[in-house]
C-alpha cells in the first residue's frame, strides 16, 4: 500500500482467465489487470490486494472451484471494501452465479460499467447478456433446422459454419451506429450517459430496443 495514499478508497482485485493456456500466456491477464489499475487511479480507489484466477466457472458449484474468488470476497469482507473485475462475464457469465455472489453481503465493482453501478444494475445487466445470448443459441438452432431441412448437411461444425455470419450481421449493424457512439466517446461520456444520449435521441439499438451501458459497450466493441 502506497503510505502517502491515505484518501484512497481500497479495492480487492480479481482477475480470471478462462483456460490454462492463457493463464500461461498472459493472454487476457494483462489486458484486466491494466484495466482495472487505469480504474483505480481515475475513481480515487487504491488495489490493496489482487487475486488471479485460471479456471472455466461452469456450474453450479462454479464458486467451489474458485478459489482465488472466494479468497477475494474473504479478503474484501475482512477489509470492509469492494471487490473489483474489469467486466461482468469475469465474474461469471450466469446471472444466477451473480446473484449467488451478491449473497456474500461483499458490493462489486465492474470497471468498465463505473464506480457507481449498483447491485440491481449488476443483475440486469447479467440477465441481458444471459439473455442476448439465449436469443443467438436460438436463432443458431433455427438456421440449423431451416438447413437441414433442406437438404443441407452440416456436419457436427455446423454451428461453427454459422457463427461467422451471425458475427457478420452483428458486426454490420455496428458500423452502422459507430458514427454516432464515438463523438459521444470521445466527449467523455460515459457508458450510461451515452446510453441515456441515444434513448432520449430516439435512435435504437441493433435489435430495435432501448439503451443500456451494456449494449452501448458491446457496439463499441463490435465496432
């Protein structure tokens, strides 16, 4: 701890990689840890404590198997602080994993969403990916159908043949949106404000709803 930080709000961080190849590499690692030191030294916050994680998450016993995370919330409780991870899908991509977490009575903090997102925005914002990502499972599974149908053999990479042009569409539809995101960027907006910008304009998200920080980011992203 830097003793002349005495103003500076404590964070415990956690990081996770996905796989033990990029634990290896450094893959991904880098990238958040940079993330989340850039955060901190913008909001006033200090990291007190890191934790890295190499694991997969899936399951229902996801927090067994991470240790790191349960060593963080832990650690965080004993200080009285927040625990900190540069994107929500670092703490899980499953929103009823997220609500387990919020369980812990320990508050998170999603760098690239801001400092003042609270518990319940957490949760939505979980819940939209989760669901984003229902809606492209089921339209993958109906084009499969529809090809197969007719006539068309897909083999077991028939997913993997589709994907592309989902990526494709999506991809599309942001550079479409990007001219009117990035002045707003570039203003120093930030996720929410851009979001609340573009819902008060009337302009619609690629698939016809309204903004969140969350879709904002994604376009950005796929922009």
């Amino acid at each position: 701890m830097n003793p002349n930080s005495t103003d500076l709000k404590p964070l415990v961080a956690y990081v996770r990689v996905s796989t033990a190849r990029q634990g290896r590499s450094g893959l991904g690692m880098e990238a958040q840890q940079s993330a989340l030191k850039r955060f901190a030294e913008t909001e006033g916050f200090e990291i007190v404590a890191g934790y890295v994680e190499i694991e997969t998450g899936k399951g229902a016993d996801a927090l067994d198997r991470r240790q790191q995370l349960a060593a963080a919330l832990a650690d965080a409780r004993k200080r009285k602080c927040p625990v900190v991870v540069a994107k929500l899908d670092r703490l899980s991509r499953d929103v009823h994993f997220i609500s387990g977490l919020m369980a812990h009575k320990v508050p998170f903090i999603v760098a690239d969403l801001g400092a003042d997102t609270d518990p319940f925005l957490l949760h939505l914002y979980a819940a939209l990916a989760e669901k984003e990502r229902s809606v492209i499972s089921a339209r993958t599974k109906a084009a499969l159908r529809a090809a197969k149908d007719r006539g068309t053999v897909l083999g077991r990479h028939g997913a993997e043949v589709l994907a592309p042009k989902y990526r494709a569409e999506a991809a599309t539809r942001a550079a479409a949106l990007a001219p009117t995101i990035r002045p707003l960027v570039e203003q120093g907006l930030s996720l929410r404000a851009i979001a609340a910008k573009l819902n008060q304009d009337g302009v619609e998200t690629p698939r016809g709803g309204a903004w969140h920080a969350m879709s904002v980011k994604r376009v950005l992203a796929a922009a």
